[in-house]
C-alpha cells in the first residue's frame, strides 16, 4: 500500500467559485446584551483617558494628572459590569472536572447548590456595596472635583446584575435539567 498523497489538479474556475460560495458572514448584534455594551462604552472612555495620558506625557511634556485617576475608576466599571456578562454566559472561572466522577443525581444536586450559593453571594456583595455607599458615597475624587458615588454605583449595577444574570442562569440550569458544570460540551459545541 502506497503512502503518497493523491492529489487532483484544480482549475482556476474551480478556484474562483470557491470564494463565490463563501458567503458573506451575517452579523448578529442580538447576541449582546445592555452590560455589554456598557462596559464597551466604559472601555473606550477608558482607552481615550489612556491615550490622552501617553499623549500629554511623552508628547506634549505636561501630563494631565486627571487622566490616571479617570482610567482607573473606567477600569473598575469595565470590571464589574463586564463581569455581569460573564455570569450571564457562564464564563467565570469554575472547577468542573469532579463532575465527570459523580452520579447523574448528586451531579444535578451539587450544581443546583452551586447556583443557590451564587445567587446568595451576588445578593449579600450587593447589599454590601449599597451599605458602603450610603457611608462613604460622597467622598469627592483626588485630582478633580467629582463624587466618587458615580465609581460605587457603577461597582452596584455590576452586582445587581451579576445577581440579576445568576438567578436568569439557575433558572435555565432548573429547566433543561443540567448546567454547564455538568455538561461542559454542551456549551462549548464539543457535544455531538
């Protein structure tokens, strides 16, 4: 039995219809929902206080002072808010691998529980960041003349979506009888 490769000439024709078939991909924004577009909003501030810094630093040899403090306040809305996102597509860092050992039963047990302690620790940081802002919510930011409570609210809507997002995920997790710690292929495409 030979091993060389059998391969059959293509015409250019053959060539030009194979990049006539190639459709032309469909965009879907529907897939995205209100925090993603916050915090890409919030990054692009973010970016553009970055880039005002190196600009007025290396450039123009007279940083504005602002800017640092601007972009790290940008990046703490970034991480919250995104992190809804994350909860609402599963994508927090999680250990599923105990689950491929367990029976089916106390499998489906222990990921219900999993959701229930989400649930629980998304509503008590909430309440917490609320309790925190009512106490120092009108501290005024360093270099400008700005309350730091727009910072802790954004810090808020991250966990009450995060809480919103996780009891949306325990929900669908309820109903279809399994969630990705489980399942894992099934989220991924890796299920046949």
């Amino acid at each position: 039995m030979s091993t060389a490769e059998l391969h059959r000439q293509i015409t250019a024709d053959e060539i030009a219809h194979t990049f006539e078939e190639e459709a032309t991909p469909k965009v879907d924004l529907g897939i995205y929902a209100f925090e993603d577009w916050l915090a890409l909003a919030i990054f692009w501030v973010m970016a553009s206080a970055v880039f005002l810094q190196f600009f007025t630093r290396y450039v123009l040899n007279d940083s504005y002072a602002w800017t640092e403090e601007i972009a790290t306040y940008c990046l703490i809305g970034v991480v919250f808010i995104g992190s809804s996102m994350c909860v609402r597509l599963s994508r927090h860092i999680q250990v599923d691998l105990i689950y491929r050992y367990l029976p089916h039963l106390v499998a489906r047990a222990l990921s219900t529980v999993i959701d229930l302690i989400r649930i629980a620790f998304f509503g008590y940081a909430t309440k917490l960041v609320w309790v925190y802002i009512q106490i120092i919510g009108d501290e005024s930011m360093t270099t400008i003349n700005f309350a730091k409570n727009y910072v802790y609210y954004a810090v808020l809507l991250g966990f009450v979506l995060m809480f919103a997002r996780s009891v949306q995920v325990a929900l669908q997790n309820w109903r279809q009888g399994y969630s990705i710690l489980e399942r894992p292929g099934a989220y991924d495409g890796s299920e046949g």
